[in-house]
C-alpha cells in the first residue's frame, strides 16, 4: 500500500477490526504479520496528522505492539508508536505509564542511539508530571552521552520538561546542564542548546539570554559547519549579543554578510535580522561598510524569485526595512514591478514597496508602469494602481502635476471603476494641495455619472449609483466636491441634487456629507433652488431617518441656520461651517519608534507580516527592546500622528484610511455638538415645527420662514447659538 492510500479518514473501530483479522489468522506468518501490523500503524498515524481524535481509543492496541515481540524489536513500529504516545499520552495516562518501564529501560541502555533518541523525544513531548520526574534524573546523564544525537535531543528534551515542571528542572539544575552544552565540541548539540534556551527564556520573563564577546566569536567559529537547521538557531541567538564596541559589531556584521547569499530563505531572513539589530550599535554603518547596503538589496531582490508564500515574507520585511531603516537597502524600483504571474497579494505588496521607493528622481518610471497597471482587465489592481497614483501625488509635492495629470489621462478612458478611483483620490489631492488644482475640478465634475453609476446591463441599461456595484466612497467624493468648491462649479446645486436624489438608500457616510454639503452650497451660492436641496435634505435627515447620528446631524444644521436670524449673510454659520480644512499629509505611514526597533527584532515572524507589536499577534509573547549598551545609537525618527492607529492597524502606504476619510474635521465635531442634551424639546417638536411651516404655502418655501418657525422653539433652548459656537471651538482646539 502506497502512503498516500493511508491518508484516508477511518473509525477506530475500522482499524480494531484489521487487527483482529490479523491476529486470527493462521496462515500469516511472522514477516507478513510485521508487514501488516506497520500498514496498520501508518494509517494510525496519518489520521492523527488529519486531526482524527477518535484513534485514541487504540490507545491499548498500540501499548500491546509496542510491548509483543516481533513488533517491540522492531524499529519502524516502535517509532510510529513513540509518535503516537506523543499524541495521546496525556489523554490516557495509564497507559502511558504500563510502558514506561520498558522504554526507560531502553533508554538508559548502551543500544542503538537512534532508538534512544526517539524515546527521549516521546517521553520529553508527554506533558505529564508523572513521566517527567520518572525522566529527569536519566536526562542528566543523557546530556553527557558520548553519542551527538542523543545530546542533542536531551537539549530540546529539557526545555519540554521545563515547560511541564519548571520547578523540577530547577530542582535537577538542567538549566545549568543546557548551559554546559554550549561548550560542547559538536556545533548541533551547541545550536540545539542555543534553541532550547532561547525557548526557555522566551516563556520566562525572570531569565534572560546573555550572549558575551567569547560567546559570541565562538558561535560564529561553530556556524558554518552547521546545518540549516543548526544555522538558524545561532544566527537568532546572535541577536542576544550586547556588543560594547562599534568594531565588535562591525566584526558580526562581517560575519555574517556571506549568508545574504545562502539558498535558504529562513538563514537569509536571520542574517538581515542580526544586521539589522547590529546596525544600532554602529554610528553610521553604511560608512563603515559601503557596500553593505547593496548586499542587503541583492539578498531581498533574489528572494523574489522563490514561490510566492516566501516572496510575500520577504516583500513584507523589505516594507519593514523601507520604514525603519531606509539606507540599509539600496533597491531598484525596476525589480518590483508587477509580473503577469504574480498573485493578487505579491502584487498589492509590490505595490506598496513602489509606493516607498519612489521619489523625483524615478516618478517618470514608476508612473508609466502604474499607468499600465490602472488600465489591467484585473479590477482590483486597476483601483489599487489610481490610488497609488493619487497617494504619490501626496506623498511627492513636486510630482503632483504629473501625478493629477496622469489621473486625468485614466478618468478620459471612461471605464466606471477608474473614474470612481480617480474621483476618491483627487478629492485627497485637493485636501492636500487647496486651490492649486480647481482648474481640473470641472473635468472630474463632467464624469459625475460614471463615477456614481454602475456598469449598465443588457437588461437594466438606466443603472442608478444605488446598484451593488456603486462605489460608495466615490459618492462620497464627488459630494464633498460639490459641496467644498460649488463656487467654481457650472450648475452645481442642480448637479448635486442629481446625485443625492436617493438620499434615503445611501450609505451613512455619503448621508453626513450630504447634509454638509448642502448646508456648504447655501452658504456659498444662496439661492431658491439651493434653499429648496436644504429643505429637502434636511427633512430627511430629521424626518424619515432613524440613525440618531444623521438627525443630529441634521437638527444641528437646523440650529445652526436658526440661531442667527439678524445675520443675512449667515456669517457666524459660514464661519462654522466653512472652516479651514486640516491638510492632510502621509506621516501617519510611519510607524512608532518603539514599534519599528521591536519588529526590527522580530524580522521573518509574524508581526513583521502584520507590521503590529508582537504582542498583539502573539499574546503571551516576550515584547523585546534594544539593550542598553555605550555604543547604542539612536537617531529621531518621525513618529505616526496618531500612534493608537499605529499600534492598531496595519500601516499601508497604498491602503491608508487616513488619506482615504469621507468626512472632514469639522464636520464630525459638528454631530457632535448638536446632542440632543442641548435641546430642551424632542426631536419631534423640532420636525413638527418644520412640518407646519414647510406646509403652509403650495408654493416653494423661503428657508428664512423655516428659520423663522424654527427660531419660535429657541425661546425653550437651553443654550444660545453664540454658546453653540464657543463649543465647537472649543471642541476643535
């Protein structure tokens, strides 16, 4: 039987009877029995591999193989059986326990050392106390074995007893035994030793690894006759190591430069991360060391080349070296362009990494390839492509222009999903650079329809922007534009009323623009058609809407307009409403300082996948600083604006919610201070008062009588308006 048949889920039950079939038969002899009898085996262990939990009742078929001869004499059964007690040893202890006799036997017998070693292994992963007091006074001399095998795997066995007893491995000084091993004149058992403390110390916050210079140098004397595994194990305890010099980090750093070149993406990872680490400790190190920058670069770029799991972990602790340490890698922007093959998550990450690379001096390139990108039959990449596009802008005010430019030449190809893109990120572009583009305001103005519409069907060619596939965040947008350069726009109380006709089915988020959009466009072009689109919006917003937050906001607009009744101009309320927006900015890309030094030393992981502390990925995880030393350098680095966001989110050049929010400042402190604690009536007064002046007259209503019919309710207000509007100062500083 081939082992992929063995890998086929089966009952308990199934295998007890192939069992029973073997014992009673007679014309089995002693080799076809054994032969059977590891068939069997085989597919125990596989279904416990498929996470079958109901082999645990063979528990007393596999204590009889392991105890029957030929079968105890037999290697391969014996080790499916070790793999098996690993597995549901602590869920059958009595079991356990008749065997352990024998096995301690074995053990502690001059036979095979492999056999010796599988055992010590199966008894060290039993969490039982019971097996591990049973096991700890053998361990002692099995750490002193004069086989390297069996040494090596008492190392890992101590840190497994640890964790079932610590107090026994105290009380048996088996840490101390570990620390001897480093000494030991087999660089596996040294590597093992190093790996089984570095465990150990990780889950103990009382203990620490210290690596000294002697340590050190004789770790890297030992590494190049390791094996991968063994390698790994020391480049990670390297970063134990305190250097009190500059020249003995430079010395590691020598060290271990030739293993950028390695094969294996794990000792790559490794070697970058002991790099990284040690570049602290180096007052410039790029001085030190030109051409390190370039083989850090290399090293990056050739894991690229390897299947798409390992170049998404090496994509994502370039990310992390470009945010932290950008010197330390001399990248061409070239080698991350997209190829056809590349998956969905290589390619977002690349571009992210095109996103920090580029600069005035390669914006012509990257943006011919970002252009190739938006125009993809590939959806998702096309958006992607627009809002890097429009996030360079931010990023590179002297490559604005050609980055509006180039938004412009995209939104002319008249494809929806582009146009609502574009629209998104030049509403960006204007927050961030006001005034200096309203010349192309009128041309994103002209494809209203296309970046608020679907794409039209066979069977529904009249697609409203209410269809799933509408881009509520371009709604959004192309409103917020209305609304904040209405003056500049041909037609713009018409064209808005257009594109909030279905007030009621929008999202929240384009419900509270609108309401402050059209309070914006009469304020700035009052006029009867603009009272009537207020009117109108507001109530909806009061009437017909149950989110609490939209009535508030829309009662707050109500108050606003009504508290000033002797200013025409409506001053106080522009002042209000029409305040100057914040200018929004990419410094909330950077990450914290104290987050960037503790994923530098977390390279390779998790966190470095996620960019978040390692706390937050791995809860009962050691969070790890820089050690003091006199050589420690630390330069200021800017810090995120908001730094909970920082601690919270993944940070994302090209996905950055920041340069991405729908409402402005102002406009959230605006909700929030029409809270209904203001008002000493309900929000029902407030609507019926406005439902009795808007239908007093056929005719289209003058705002002022609505402001008129409302200002009759001020009298029972708890606060003036002048009140309000130290309020949301106040709330603003």
């Amino acid at each position: 039987m081939s082992d992929a048949k063995c890998f086929t889920r089966l009952k308990a039950s199934e295998i007890k009877t192939e069992l029973e079939t073997l014992v009673e038969s007679k014309k089995a002899n002693g080799t076809h029995r054994l032969t059977v009898r590891r068939q069997i085996l085989k597919k125990i262990i596989a279904n416990i591999n498929l996470n079958n939990s109901d082999m645990v009742h063979l528990f007393p078929e596999v204590v009889d193989t392991v105890l029957t001869e030929p079968y105890a004499s037999d290697l391969a059964c014996k080790k499916m059986c070790y793999k098996y007690f690993e597995a549901f040893g602590a869920a059958r202890p009595e079991g356990t326990l008749m065997c352990l006799p024998s096995m301690l036997r074995e053990l502690t017998g001059t036979g095979d050392a492999y056999a010796r070693s599988l055992i010590l292994r199966c008894l060290a992963g039993i969490p039982l106390k019971q097996v591990a007091e049973l096991l700890a006074e053998p361990i002692r001399g099995l750490i002193s074995d004069e086989d390297p095998l069996v040494r090596k795997t008492a190392c890992f066995a101590i840190s497994k007893l640890y964790d079932c007893d610590a107090k026994l491995a105290a009380r048996h000084n088996l840490i101390g035994l570990l620390n001897d091993r480093l000494y030991d004149e087999n660089s596996h058992v040294v590597a093992s030793a190093l790996a089984s403390l570095s465990e150990i110390t990780e889950k103990n916050n009382t203990m620490k690894l210290v690596v000294n210079d002697s340590h050190a140098r004789n770790l890297l004397t030992v590494l190049h006759r390791c094996n991968e595994w063994s390698q790994c194990y020391i480049i990670s305890a390297l970063t134990a190591y305190v250097p009190q010099l500059a020249d003995d980090a430079l010395f590691v750093v020598e060290k271990l430069v030739p293993l950028l070149r390695h094969a294996n993406t794990a000792i790559v990872l490794n070697a970058l991360k002991c790099i990284i680490y040690l570049s602290n400790y180096v007052e410039d190190i790029t001085d030190a060391m030109p051409v390190l920058p370039k083989r850090l670069g290399n090293a990056m770029v050739s894991l690229i080349a390897k299947q798409p799991e390992l170049q998404f972990l090496a994509l994502r602790n370039v990310i992390l070296v470009l945010l932290s340490k950008p010197h330390l890698l001399d990248l061409d922007v070239k080698m991350f362009f997209c190829k056809y093959d590349d998956t969905l998550y290589v390619k977002d990450t690349k571009l992210e990494i095109i996103y920090l690379l580029a600069n005035a001096h390669n914006l012509k390139i990257v943006l011919k390839e970002l252009e190739e990108y938006a125009t993809e039959v590939d959806v998702t990449m096309a958006r992607k492509a627009v809002r890097a596009i429009g996030n360079l802008a931010i990023k590179l005010p002297r490559g604005a222009n050609a980055c509006v430019q180039l938004i412009l030449d995209l939104v002319a190809v008249d494809l929806p999903h582009i146009t609502q893109e574009a629209v998104v990120v030049f509403k960006n572009v204007l927050r961030k650079y006001p005034r200096e583009f309203d010349s192309a305001i009128q041309t994103f103005i002209k494809y209203t329809d296309l970046a608020v519409t679907a794409l039209p069907s066979d069977a529904n060619p009249f697609v409203n922007h209410h269809a799933p596939e509408a881009d509520p965040d371009a709604v959004a947008a192309i409103v917020w534009i209305l609304g904040q350069y209405c003056a500049t726009i041909d037609g713009a109380v018409t064209i808005l009323d257009r594109v909030t006709r279905d007030f009621l089915t929008d999202t929240i988020d384009v419900q509270l623009i609108t309401l402050t959009a059209v309070t914006k466009v009469f304020l700035q072009l009052p006029s009867k058609d603009s009272e009537a689109l207020l009117i109108a919006r507001l109530k909806l917003a009061t009437e017909e809407v149950d989110n609490p937050d939209l009535r508030e906001r829309g009662f707050f607009y109500w108050r606003l307009l009504s508290s000033f009744p002797q200013d025409a101009s409506y001053a106080n309320a522009k002042q209000i409403v029409m305040n100057k927006l914040p200018v929004i900015s990419t410094d909330s890309d950077k990450l914290d300082v104290a987050i960037l030094e503790e994923l530098e030393l977390n390279i390779g992981t998790l966190a470095s996948i996620y960019l978040k502390p390692v706390k937050q990925v791995f809860r009962l995880a050691r969070t790890r600083i820089l050690p003091q030393s006199a050589c420690l350098v630390r330069k200021p680095r800017p810090v995120a604006n908001d730094q909970h966001d920082a601690l919270t989110r993944k940070i994302s050049p090209i996905n950055n919610p920041d340069l991405r929010a729908n409402l402005e400042l102002h406009g959230s402190y605006a909700g929030r201070a029409g809270s209904r604690d203001d008002f000493s009536r309900s929000d029902d007064d407030f609507v019926e008062s406005f439902r009795e002046t808007s239908m007093s007259s056929s005719s289209s209503l003058g705002l002022n009588k609505g402001i008129a019919a409302i200002g009759n309710v001020n009298r029972s207000l708890t606060r003036t308006g002048s009140m309000i509007g130290r309020k949301l100062t106040l709330k603003k500083n």
